[in-house]
C-alpha cells in the first residue's frame, strides 16, 4: 500500500495505491487525521489503484468522516472498491464520486 498526497485546487487529494488490510492501512487513518487538523478544504481519497481492502479500512474511513465531516470525499473507486462500497453501502454514508475533480469542485455542505 502506498499513498501519494498531493494539493489539488485547495484540495488535499490522498492517491491510495495496492491492497489495504489490518497490517498497513495505518498510513491512511494517520493522513486523514493530519488532514483533520491542518486545513478546511476537501479531502479526497483516490481509489482507483487500490485492488483489495478490508473491514479495517472501511473502519478507517469511516473514523476519517468523523473527523472530516463533508470534507472527505472518496474518488474514482477501482472495480473491487465500487463493489465493496455498493455491497457495504457506504455511498450512503460518504460522498462518492466517479472523478477526483468532481470531488474536489463539489460544495462543501455543513
């Protein structure tokens, strides 16, 4: 697993890449709790590379709305994770959008 961050548009978009499990989705808990603190624009996640995750990143995301609020946006989902998130239905629990500027450019809503 690797993350790539990146400012985009006043955006910090994190750009996840490989297989995110219980044994290394710790990078990510700790970017989206460093978003939480440092910054009021959106935060993106990029999944399109990501090709497996768990039931402990689903936890991680879901700690990162708490944190975030309508500030974290989840992007560009690859096939496993459009599937996870349709089966698990966290779309109705955070924002997902088919492209990261779509991510970035939608308003925030408080």
């Amino acid at each position: 697993m690797r993350i790539v961050p990146r400012q985009e548009r006043g955006a910090l978009v994190l750009a996840v890449t490989g297989d995110l499990d219980m044994d290394n989705v710790t990078p990510l808990g700790a970017a989206l709790e460093s978003a939480a603190a440092d910054g009021d624009g959106p935060v993106v996640v990029d999944l399109s590379d990501v090709s497996f995750a768990d039931s402990t990143t689903v936890n991680v995301l879901l700690q990162g709305q708490t944190l975030l609020g309508p500030r974290l946006r989840l992007a560009e989902p690859s096939p496993f994770m459009e599937r996870l998130i349709g089966v698990l239905g966290l779309d109705s629990v955070l924002p997902v959008f088919p492209a990261v500027t779509e991510a970035i450019a939608a308003p925030l809503h408080r």
